[in-house]
C-alpha cells in the first residue's frame, strides 16, 4: 500500500441506478411489526417482502370492495344470462 494517493484527476463514476426498490423510513406500529415479523418467521419469508406483499394486495384494483355500481354491472350480467 502506498504513503499517499494522487486523487487529483479522478473523476467520480456513474451512480448506480436502484432497480425497481427505493429505501424509505417508516413508522409502524410495535404490535403490527411483530406481527409481520412473526409471519415471517413461520413463513420463511423476511418480514419487508410481506410488508410489501400486504401493501401490493391493498392497492390491487382486483381486491378492491365491491362497489354499488360493480355490483350491479355483474347482477345485470347475471340476469341477462340467464
């Protein structure tokens, strides 16, 4: 290893780009977080991916409650079949 180093013409290099996952901090209740952690656990799975997991199924269109309108869309349908 050398005594001193010449940095003067370095150059900084490209920063890397993150893919598709972005670090936030977050507060979570103490007994949801346990939860999770449990789950995790028995699951095998790290505690973060069911976080993420619950927040993709929350904002799912397909889990979403069955309004008056869808409902009725699929009454009309029903009827109409039979």
């Amino acid at each position: 290893m050398k005594a001193e180093y010449d940095f003067s013409s370095a150059k900084r290099g490209a920063p890397i780009e993150p893919k598709g996952k972005t670090r936030i901090t977050i507060f979570l209740d103490d007994d949801v977080l346990a939860a999770f952690r449990a789950r995790a656990e028995e699951s095998g799975k790290g505690y973060q991916t069911l976080i993420n997991e619950a927040l993709r199924a929350a904002i799912a269109t397909e889990s979403a409650p069955v309004t008056v309108e869808t409902l009725r869309k699929v009454l009309r349908e029903e009827l109409h079949a039979a």
